[in-house]
C-alpha cells in the first residue's frame, strides 16, 4: 500500500513538474507564435541559456588600446546574440530563460505603448524576487500591487525636489574628503596622479546616501554596502541561469555565500533601525520606512522584511547606480578635454566661485546636457523589465500571463534611426533643447525608467551627480589614462570591468 502511495505522489510530482517546465512554456509560445512572435527554440530545461551561454564564450577580445575610448560595445561585447536573434526574428521576439518565456520588445510604439500602461496587471518580473530576493527582497524597487502602491506612496514624498534641496550642504560636505583626498595623491605624485576612480566615487555616493537618507556617514554603513556589492557580484554571476528550477535551493558553493551576505545584511540594518528607536531623530526616509512598517497590517516578521527589503533597495538604487553614472560621466569629460573646458567655464561662471546649490545648479545648462548625454551611452539599468501579472494587451499583441517583457534599453538609446548616425558618438548638444527635442523619439530615452514604475530618486541622483562635478572641475583636470582599458561590462548594474582610471592634475 506504502509503495503505491509513494508511486502515486512521485507520478503526481512528476506530472506536476512536466506541466511546469515544459507543457505552460510551451503553451506560451504557441500563443505567441500565432500572434507572428518568433524565436530561438528552447531545450528542455535550460530554454536558450546554453545558448547565450555560448555566445558569450566567443566574444572576440576588444581591440581597443589601452587609454581608448569607443562607445559602439554595446551590440558587439555585451548580449551579441540579442542583435543576432534581432535580425533573424525582428524587433519583437520571444526567447527562454530556464522556464521564464521572454518578450524582447524593441518596437518604438510597443515601447511607448508599455511605458504609459497605468495598469498594476503589468508589473516587475516575479524572478526579482524569487531569484534576485536576497539582494532586491520585495522593496520598492521590485514589488507589484497595493504592497508597491503603499511602498510609493510614503517613501516618495522624501525624494521631491523640496527635500532634495535641503540635502544639498550634505552632498557638498560629502564631496570635499573626495577633494582632500585626491590633492593628496596629485601632491604626492608630482603635480599629476593616474588615479582610479570608480570606487572612491562608490565612497562618495555613499556618504551621500547615508547621511541623507539613513543619518548616518558613510563609515556606519560601510559594512552594508561592502556587503550588497559582494552580494550583487555573485547574484550577477548567476544571471543567465535564472529560471532554472531549484537552483538557487542548492547547497553550493555560491548558494552558501549569497544566504551568508543576506542573512548578515539583515542584521546590520534591523541594528540601525533599532538603534533608531532608541534615539530622537529628524525625519528622514529610513525613518518614514520604519514608520510605514509599523502602520501597516504586517506581522512583525514581515515588518522586518519590509524595513531590510527598501532599505537594501534605497542602498543599491541610490549609491551603485548613481555612482556609476558619475563615473562614466567623468570618463566621457576626461575623453573629451573640449567640453570639459565647455562645463568648467559655465560651472566658474554661474558659483563665482561658492559652494553650487540647488538653485545654481538649474542654470547650468551645459552640465545637463553633458550628464544627459552620459547616461544615453552609458544607462546604469540596460535593461526595463516587466511581467504579465494577467492577460494583458499590450498594442496588438495579446501578451499571456506570466511572460516577462524586456525593453533594451542600451541598444534603444543608441538606434541611429532615432538618434542619427551619430547615435555610438558623445554628443550633448543633441540635448541642447531639452530631452523632448533630443530625437526623433524622445519617449525611447529610458535611463530612469519611464511611466509609474519610473525611478523614484531621479532628482536625488541628478542633483548628487551635478554636484560632485560642479566641485571635482573647479578642482581638478581630468585626462584618460593611458593605462584604462575600456570595458563595460553588466553586473545587475552596467559598469567598468576593469575600473575607471583618469590623470588627474589640481588646477
């Protein structure tokens, strides 16, 4: 009798397991591809993993020099096999990750069209959570329905333009150790230092972050980031495997090092916030976070969850992504001494020598255009990322429940029918009158994400990132080293494989 039952459970199991891999998958696609969606065909499993798996392995090595700097990488060295799939099943395609069936969406009014979709039935990908949870939990960043509603809705008032304002002494304060401790290098060297810069603007954006939003300095929460940069590289590692099932349950190697980083994150911001309620403090996001759990219906452990999921999500939005930004954006200046020359003359002009504040920085027009120009070439997030929750029309395709959309967001920003043949070249004046003016598609401009789920600290990272270079030009100079190789490279987050290195000389 056992062994029938057990002969049953496994058969159910199995058929359960059958229906999940292979048959919904491939119901998916059918549905599809009678819509006129193609794709590369899927193994069992793995879907097109092995695949893109492959591609990657053969990617020819940059020819580039050392200390050069050429921005036509993206179709070439970072997904190749999308531009290869691009030209065989058009800009529309469906492809697999493990049982994951994704939509590349790359039609200009499909893109549009999903970008001005209010409704919650599409929303973030589900595998943020189940295979990126120990980095991203369900903050706001990857949350769906009334939980990302009520998420917005307390911690987006602290990122108005208001706020950002009086934050701005705080980000200045932040910039002048960065100041003190580059003269010192450049003092040390000669008069000139080739240095990298990449992780001290990590330091920077940091401090920033802490202060700002925890009340701390950056030494405080030091451990936390030095934890979730850890924690992101070995997530990023696993990237192309997602969707493969029971993986991230094993006990591997990798598997045991990503539950220590989050279980020891976990500990040091529940300490910060409990430290919190042991003292008076001004109202700051990590208050109103703590504040939003305790007005909420949650359990205490899930009030927990609540207060470490949007601080780890705070954490990485506002100080891996923004510091980033900066940095290709000072690469870019050190590549182009003309416009460098350009920014400092306006930055010299509008300060007249002060401290930049928040009203200054709104007449620097060149600066914006530089920073704009920037984050086209080089966006932080290449790609925007939803999910069917429901059945859900998206322009003429009927898009079945549970396929994920992905909006490359790196090639869009560089197609050359909408940005003109210069579409691979650094050149901010095709932002001179504005983003709207910029091309023949503004909507496709997506460095913050676009519609509901548009990056809700776009004027914190605007505003941190024009005043670190407002106070870094009036400093320094800044000219490519010779020894930088030029990289990108995606780890959750689009950065320099091998660091960014720059001369550097006071002024």
């Amino acid at each position: 009798m056992w062994f029938t039952v057990g002969l049953v459970l496994v058969f159910a199991l199995f058929i359960r397991l059958y229906s999940s891999l292979w048959l919904k998958p491939r119901a998916t696609r059918i549905k599809l591809s009678n819509q006129g969606i193609k794709g590369p065909k899927p193994a069992f499993l793995l879907g097109n993993v092995a695949e893109m798996r492959r591609f990657q392995s053969k990617l020819p090595k940059s020819e580039l020099k050392q200390g050069q700097v050429s921005h036509d990488w993206a179709s070439k060295s970072l997904f190749p096999f999308f531009s290869l799939w691009s030209q065989k099943y058009g800009n529309t395609f469906v492809f697999s990750l493990g049982n994951i069936q994704v939509l590349y969406v790359s039609d200009h009014e499909l893109v549009k069209e999903i970008n001005q979709n209010t409704s919650l039935d599409l929303g973030k990908p589900k595998y943020l959570q189940k295979e990126r949870g120990p980095l991203l939990g369900q903050g706001i960043l990857t949350s769906n329905g009334q939980l990302w509603a009520y998420q917005r809705k307390i911690m987006t008032p602290e990122l108005y333009k208001e706020k950002i304002k009086g934050m701005c002494e705080l980000m200045v304060e932040s910039v002048a150790w960065l100041v003190e401790e580059w003269g010192t290098k450049i003092q040390a060297e000669g008069g000139a230092a080739d240095i990298r810069i990449d992780e001290d603007l990590r330091s920077f954006s940091g401090d920033v972050i802490s202060k700002a939003c925890f009340g701390s300095c950056y030494a405080g929460g030091r451990e936390i980031f030095l934890r979730l940069r850890a924690l992101q590289h070995q997530i990023a590692s696993k990237a192309l495997l997602m969707g493969f099932p029971g993986l991230k349950y094993l006990p591997i190697k990798s598997n045991r090092e990503i539950w220590r980083l989050e279980k020891e994150i976990f500990q040091l911001i529940m300490k910060l916030a409990e430290d919190r309620k042991k003292e008076q403090h001004e109202r700051d996001l990590l208050q109103i976070i703590i504040e939003g759990a305790k007005s909420s219906d949650l359990s205490s452990e899930a009030m927990a969850k609540f207060i470490v999921d949007n601080c780890k999500n705070v954490y990485l939005a506002g100080h891996e992504t923004t510091a980033m930004s900066a940095g290709w954006t000072l690469l870019l200046l050190a590549n182009h001494p003309e416009w460098q020359a350009r920014v400092r003359d306006e930055i010299l002009q509008v300060t007249e020598g002060r401290n930049p504040d928040f009203d200054m920085l709104h007449k620097m027009k060149l600066l914006t255009m530089v920073i704009q120009e920037a984050l086209r070439l080089y966006p932080t997030v290449i790609f925007m990322s939803r999910e069917a929750l429901e059945d859900i029309n998206v322009g003429n395709i009927q898009v079945p429940k549970g396929v994920n959309i992905w909006i490359p967001v790196v090639n869009l920003q560089r197609d050359t029918t909408v940005w003109g043949a210069d579409a691979n070249e650094f050149n901010p004046e095709r932002f001179a009158n504005g983003v709207n003016n910029s091309c023949k598609v503004p909507q496709l401009y997506l460095p913050f994400g676009a519609g509901p789920r548009i990056c809700p600290g776009i004027n914190l990272a605007m505003t941190e990132i024009k005043i670190l270079l407002c106070i870094l030009l009036t400093k320094f100079s800044f000219s490519v080293s010779p020894n930088y190789r030029h990289s990108p490279v995606f780890k959750l987050v689009l950065e320099p494989e091998n660091g960014i290195n720059v001369i550097m000389k006071k002024l």
